[in-house]
C-alpha cells in the first residue's frame, strides 16, 4: 500500500504528505519501518526530505538490460 502510494505519486512527497494520503490509518512509525525498508532495497531515496522512487520496474527496460552486452566486466575477471 505505500510502495503503490510511493510509486503512483505525482510528485515527489514529505513523509508527513505521505502519511496523510494514505487510504487507511497507518501509524507513522510504521510507515518509518515500510520506507526504511525501501531504501535498503534499493526502490527509494530520500532527497531533501522529499521521497523520490528510483527502482526500475519497466518491463521493456528490464529485457534490454537482459539481453544487453555487458562493457565491465565482472569482479574478479579484470584484467590488469
């Protein structure tokens, strides 16, 4: 429910934003935990207070990383 509000966002909102559009009451501690969480998983960062959603979840983006070649290569293959 707060990714999806996250996500679906036109603008970028305030926790305190955030927090009151959401449809159900959700303790602000809660949504704290749920926020945090994303920023671990990499789906949010937070930006001058502001919560801006930067996971890639396009699906025609996610197949051209797919099956794109790959110009670093990977740990522990570099040659010197």
């Amino acid at each position: 429910m707060v990714e999806k509000a996250i996500h679906d966002a036109p603008d970028y909102p305030t926790k305190q934003s955030l927090w009151k559009s959401l449809p159900r009451k959700v303790s602000y501690n809660t949504l704290n935990q749920v926020v945090d969480h994303l920023i671990l998983n990499n789906k949010v960062i937070i930006d001058r207070r502001c919560i801006i959603w930067v996971f890639v979840d396009n699906p025609k983006l996610k197949k051209l990383l797919r099956n794109s070649v790959r110009v670093w290569p990977r740990e522990g293959k570099r040659s010197a």
